[in-house]
C-alpha cells in the first residue's frame, strides 16, 4: 500500500483515537495525558472500499529550544509528513481554535501537501458552536466527526478518496499483502533499543536520547532483510512491577507484553554495563512462555573491558536461569556504532528457522528408541514406564505429542528428552512443548495423528 496518509495536530484533539478507528484496532495508546504520542506510528488502515497506509504523529512544537524532547519529537513528525500524499488535520470542535492549532496550521501549510481539516469530538445531533472558528485556519470547511464513535467516516473516505490513485485502489482491491517477519525488540529503559532499530533500518526513524522513557508505545516499522519484508516493533521499556506506578507507564508496558505475544522473535536488549539483573530474567521468561524465539543483544558491547568475563557471567547466569530455553543466543553489539548488528540479524534469521522447524515422525520414533536403549525412563509405582510413540504436533514453538503407558513421567526425565532433542535436532534457543498422552497403543488414539 503505497498511498499514506498522516494525521496531524496539536495533543489530546483525538489522533491516535481517529488512527485506531482506521486501522480497526487499538494500536495506539489514547490517555487524557496530553503528549502521549512522541514516535510516530503506521498501521495498515482502510475507509470502506479504501486501502493505505496511516501515520499518526505527535506535536509540531516551538523547535527553537533545540535538543529538547519536543523539538525532536517535532523533527520526527516533519519525517513522517515527508512521506504522506495527504494530511488529516485534527482540531477539538468543542475546544476552538487555539494558538497551537494556528501554528500547527501555518506549519502544515509548508508541505505543499493537500490538507483536510477533522473537526473531532463533534458527539450528538448538535454540533458545538465553536466548530465554526476552524475556518479561520484556511482550509475551508471542516469535517465533523467522532473519531470514538466512527461518526463522519463516510465524509473523510469521499474527501480522501479524490487524492487516491485508482492504481493503488486496484493494488488494495487484489490483497498482495505479504506475509511479514515480525520481531519485538524488548528490554529496560535506555537499554539501546531505539537506537539499535534506527542502525537497523538506516534513518533516525525513533526518538532517542538520555532521558528514560521517550518510547511509550509499541511501534511497528516496515523493513526488508536481504529480500524478506520485516516488521521491526520498537517498545516501551519495562520496569520491576514495583516501580511502574503511573497509569500511561502500565499502559506502555502493556502494549509492550502484547508486542512479545504477536512476535515471531524478540530481541531483548541488555545494556552490558549494567548488571544482568532479575528485571530482564522476568522479561525473558516471559517471553518463553510466550512460545517465542528469543535472542539476546549485549549492547554498548564496546564499552566493556573484560569481555571473556562479562560473556561467561551472563552465560551463566541466562544458563541457571532460563533453562528451559538452552543454548540462548547471545550476541554482543553497540546501536549506536552500528557494531555486530549483521550477526545479530544472522542469529535472528536462525532463530526464526528453528523456530518453524519440523520433524519428521519417523526420525523422531528412532530418536526416541535410542534415547530408551541407552537411558530407560525410571521405574513408577512399581512399574516400569514405556515410551510407545512420539510425533510433532506444531511448529512455532516445537510441540512434542509423546504417548506412554503411565503419564507419570517425572520432570527430570522430560527434561533429558529435551536436552536429547536440542542436541539431535538442533533445537537450541527455542522453547520446546510436550503434550504426554497415556495410550498402550497410540495407533487406536484418536490424537495420534496430531
């Protein structure tokens, strides 16, 4: 989809609520704190008969004060203007117009981009008295509507649908979406995460900077990796449950565990000067819970003296603690000289490969005749357990069916299993799941065939 279009003005008129009611879900997190957007956004948003690509931006802001969060929050939005063909902008009907809405106007009016007025808020059968001011700004009569209701849609897709190639309407129309790698990239604050995805994809395309916190949503990025379209999610960074005390902080962290839950592979950045702590355990953990594919990045690698050190320690530590995923990734980079970032994009592609891999049944019972020969399982209540039969049920992650004559199997047997399979089927990293069925003859169970 290659027509775009950004919504622009100034907090709290109703953006990312009119870019949710666009793309058909909550993509962006809406509050009553006004500057909640700071990175712009896109999502794949459609009007009835009409397909293409959305942006929601945050404020156009006084960028005299250079260096400040707003005057780089507002060098980010002018990216994301540079790339639209039209601009909704969104003024509170209720509100007037205010003096940001006029500077946000006269700054819009630089893009020599064609530009439609939303007159938001426009709730009930009376339109507020106020809504009239906005003709003021020079882009003639606006468009009532209620972006929380979906009231006035039918009016945006006729004034949008005049700037739309029917090229791109016939693109939409044959749906040749294509299916998208999609990688969350997780950790605490100022761990590097932003700056890592900026290297990645070449442009300074997410917010950065010293302060903790500047990423609050879950932000989705289109990419391409040698041929293969990506979907880069840059999150929020999550603290220890006991800190997160602010309502928009719990929302942020909430778009990011669900960013882990939609996600092919997760990278958790960890920033190597840092102590490798119980915070990103928790977020690792998760993540295997999850069912994803999960790499490590030591960012700042380059800041680091002692690295055989500092690599056998977190070894150790993600060894001890993540068990269940052995033989973790881990692979050092600095974001922010753009170092190591083509093995870490090597690894993930492994990953994503391990992560779909299946295995054919037959290997598998031969695998498992071995295993029994060599290591029988322990005997259970005074009778020894058998191992009839084995087949993969599902990929992503590996799933296991495996059928005995008493289900009692202990944990430390199963855990031998997995070892087993890691090592044979070169499994490493992932998580693995076993579904154990008692049966003496798995032919005659219904569940055999997965």
């Amino acid at each position: 989809m290659t027509f775009t279009i950004a919504i622009a003005g100034r907090p709290n008129v109703g953006k990312s609520t009119l870019f949710n009611r666009l793309v058909g879900k909550k993509m962006a997190i809406v509050n009553d704190e006004p500057g909640v957007t700071r990175d712009w956004r896109e999502g794949e948003g459609h009007l009835f008969d009409l397909r293409f690509r959305v942006l929601d931006t945050a404020g156009l802001e006084d960028e005299r004060t250079k260096g400040t969060i707003a005057a780089r929050t507002a060098q980010q939005t002018k990216m994301a203007l540079d790339k639209a063909h039209v601009i909704l902008l969104v003024v509170d009907a209720r509100a007037g117009v205010t003096s940001s809405d006029t500077v946000i106007a006269r700054e819009l009016r630089k893009t020599g981009k064609p530009i439609i007025l939303i007159a938001n808020k426009c709730d009930g059968a009376i339109l507020p008295a106020s809504m009239e001011e906005t003709v003021s700004l020079g882009f003639g009569e606006p468009i009532p509507i209620s972006a929380s209701h979906g009231d006035g849609m039918m009016d945006v897709h006729e004034a949008v649908s005049k700037y739309v190639p029917q090229e791109d309407i016939e693109k939409a129309e044959a749906g040749d979406e294509e299916k998208s790698l999609i990688i969350a990239v997780v950790g605490r604050p100022n761990a590097g995460k932003s700056t890592l995805i900026n290297h990645l994809i070449g442009e300074d395309r997410m917010l950065t900077g010293p302060e903790p916190g500047l990423t609050r949503d879950a932000v989705p990025i289109a990419w391409e990796y040698n041929g293969m379209p990506v979907r880069l999610v840059d999150t929020a960074g999550m603290r220890r449950r006991v800190r997160v005390v602010e309502t928009l902080e719990k929302m942020s962290v909430q778009e990011s565990l669900r960013a882990i839950r939609l996600a092919h592979v997760v990278i958790l950045v960890l920033d190597s000067t840092q102590p490798f702590d119980k915070q990103e355990l928790v977020i690792a953990r998760h993540v295997v819970e999850e069912g994803r594919a999960l790499i490590v990045a030591l960012n700042k690698w380059d800041l680091i003296k002692n690295k055989k050190d500092t690599t056998k320690h977190i070894r150790e530590r993600a060894e001890e603690s993540l068990a269940q995923v052995s033989g973790l990734p881990l692979v050092p980079i600095s974001a922010l000289k753009g170092e190591g970032l083509d093995k870490l994009m090597r690894e993930t592609m492994r990953m994503y490969e391990t992560w779909n891999i299946r295995v054919s049944t037959s290997k598998l019972n031969r695998w498992l005749e071995d295993m029994e020969a060599n290591h029988p399982p322990p005997i259970s209540a005074n009778r020894r357990i058998k191992l009839r039969y084995m087949t993969q049920v599902k990929s992503r992650p590996p799933t296991f069916s495996l059928w005995v004559n008493n289900t009692g199997l202990p944990e430390s047997y199963i855990r031998f299993l997995t070892h087993g399979l890691r090592d044979t089927f070169k499994l490493e990293g992932v998580p693995i799941r076993w579904q154990m069925k008692k049966s003496d003859n798995p032919y005659d169970d219904k569940d055999k065939k997965g």
